[in-house]
C-alpha cells in the first residue's frame, strides 16, 4: 500500500503522529505538506493528494485541517475520490467496508493525535466488503461518468 498524506497549517500535529505510525506499520508514504505554521489554503494540499489517488498513483490519501470539512469537500470534487470525514474509529471502519473510502479527512482541532492514530490504523486495516455496496458505487461511478465534461 502506497498513502499520500498531507495537512494545511491547521493539522500538523496530527500528520507527523500519522506518519510516525505510517512508518510503525511499514506502510509507504509520500508527504505532501505543508512545511510551516503560517495560515495557508486546504485546497492547495488536499487536490494534489485527491488526485494522486485518483490516478492510481497512490492507493490511499490521509487529510486533516483543522476540522477535516474543508479537505473533504476539496478532495471530493476529484472524481474517483470517495473522501470520508472521519471522526470515530466505528465510521472509519464502516467507510472502508461499505464505501471503500480511498481518501480519509480529519480534524485536528477536534480529535486528538491518539485517537487520530487509532481512526487511521483501522481505515488503512479495513477492507471493502464489496456485494451490496458495489452496487452502489456502481451507481456513483456512473453518475461521474455522465455529468462529466
């Protein structure tokens, strides 16, 4: 497994906890910023991970700001991306099953790094249960092929 990881100046924290773990569990990563404390724009970080995933590049992307919503919302408008804001360790275990999440978003002015790395070891551990829930990305898959340009 290959992640791209990366935060705005509202996640740091939490991102060097994820990569420490990232290292923990011999999972390889590419950092994708940002390398400073002074306020910058989400977008900036979380579309190049969204489409890095998209591309197949990378099999999965992590993303934390300081609530997660501005990432997600970012992340989801690459189309392939399924991003989940994340917040418990049961959503992080059922966007994977269910909604074979690629791309997860966090908030670290909402959780803390503890708990950031529990959420995160789960969604990477977790495996999609396909049956009925293909059926149903099927049918988001569809939708991004028709409304597409």
């Amino acid at each position: 497994m290959k992640v791209a990881i990366a935060s705005d100046h509202g996640g740091l924290t939490i991102r060097e906890e994820l990569k420490n773990l990232l290292e923990e569990l011999k999972i390889e990563y590419v950092d994708f910023g940002c390398d400073c404390n002074a306020s910058v724009d989400y977008p900036d970080y979380a579309l190049p991970v969204a489409e890095k995933v998209a591309s197949g590049e990378f099999d999965r992307g992590i993303l934390i700001c300081g609530t997660g919503i501005g990432m997600s919302i970012a992340a989801n408008k690459v189309k392939g991306v399924r991003c989940a804001l994340v917040h418990d360790v049961y959503s992080a275990r059922l966007t994977r099953e269910h909604n074979d999440s690629n791309v997860i978003a966090m908030g670290e002015r909402v959780i803390g790094p503890g708990l950031a790395r529990e959420i995160t070891k789960v969604w990477l551990l977790s495996e999609f249960s396909g049956s009925r829930h293909q059926t149903r990305l099927d049918k988001i898959a569809q939708y991004e092929l028709e409304t597409s340009s």
